[in-house]
C-alpha cells in the first residue's frame, strides 16, 4: 500500500472502534504520548465533542476490498488570545508504518489550518527517541522549540519530549 490508495475523511462515530484498537497497539503507546488502556469512552467523548476538534481517519481497502482505517491526526483549536493556534497529533496503525500514511494525514490537517482555518501556528510534543516522527514533522515545517526533560513516564522510565512548532508563512530558520 501507498499513501496514494489512502482516503482521508472525517473521523465518525462509526470508527470509534478502530481508533480504540490503534491506540492500544504497542508501536502507537511506545511512539505517542498515550497510556496503556485507552478506553473506547476517550473516542467517544472526543468525537462528540463538536467544535474546536477537527478528527481525521485514513482508511485503506484491505485484501476482501472492505475500508479499514489505519491512521488517525487531530487538529485541536484553541481559543480566546490562542485562537490563531492548532494542536496537531496523529499515529498511525502498527502494521501500516513508513507508507506516508502519516505524511498525508500531517498533510490534510495542515491544509485544513492553513487554507480552511487560517491558523498561523501550528504545534505539538513528540518524543525525543521517535527519530521517523521528528523526521515528518521537520519535512512539513516544524522545529524544534525546546526540550522538556523527564516529561513523560513510558514503561516505568520517564523520557523526554520536543516541543515542535510550525509558523505559517515564516522564514525558515538557520540554525546559529
């Protein structure tokens, strides 16, 4: 499969199931900033909860020709003097890794800030050891802000985390 085969839509109420199962997978919790044991009720609040949460899915045929989703970007808007910024997250299924399947969710949810939103920044925490994710997030714009040490537990050790964040429209940064 290829990112060309992925369709992205919105994320329904029908889909809470696959989401749940993603999470849950072990590449998903070790790569995201995600506890073991997402319950489906997480899922469900989420994609009841209306405006300010814009929930992508990317599904793809499998072999019997049925949709499965295998990937999943939310862009969560904040308000007040924070209007002009999203929250970006997304993860893709464990058996459907480094097939661009992230690379065009990343892809829709910034199309959809930039040119339906018209947000100005763009933001987000990954995990310093997930090198493929930085990787994606560099090629569409974002740097590296800062480094929270010690920020999240994972596994009974506590990692640390980038904080990532893309300017709409700003100059690329050369490194001093």
């Amino acid at each position: 499969m290829n990112a060309e085969k992925l369709h992205i839509r919105a994320a329904e109420l029908a889909d809470v199931d696959a989401l749940t199962a993603m999470a849950n997978q072990p590449g998903v919790r070790h790569g995201t900033l995600r506890l073991p044991h997402t319950p489906r009720a997480l899922f469900e609040r989420r994609l009841a909860a209306g405006s300010g949460r814009h929930l992508l899915v990317g599904e793809i045929r499998d072999a019997d020709d049925a949709l499965r989703v295998v990937a999943h970007g939310a862009l969560v808007l904040r308000t007040g003097r924070m209007a002009h910024v999203g929250e970006v997250t997304l993860f893709v299924h464990d058996d459907h890794t480094a097939r661009g399947f992230g690379n065009a969710i990343l892809g829709a949810l910034i199309d959809l800030a930039d040119n339906w939103l018209g947000l100005r920044r763009l933001e987000l925490d990954v995990n310093t050891d997930n090198v493929a994710a930085i990787g994606l997030y560099r090629r569409h714009g974002f740097e590296v802000e800062g480094t929270k040490r010690g920020d999240v537990m994972r596994a009974g050790e506590l990692v640390d985390t980038h904080v990532m964040g893309r300017l709409r429209d700003a100059p690329a940064r050369v490194p001093q």
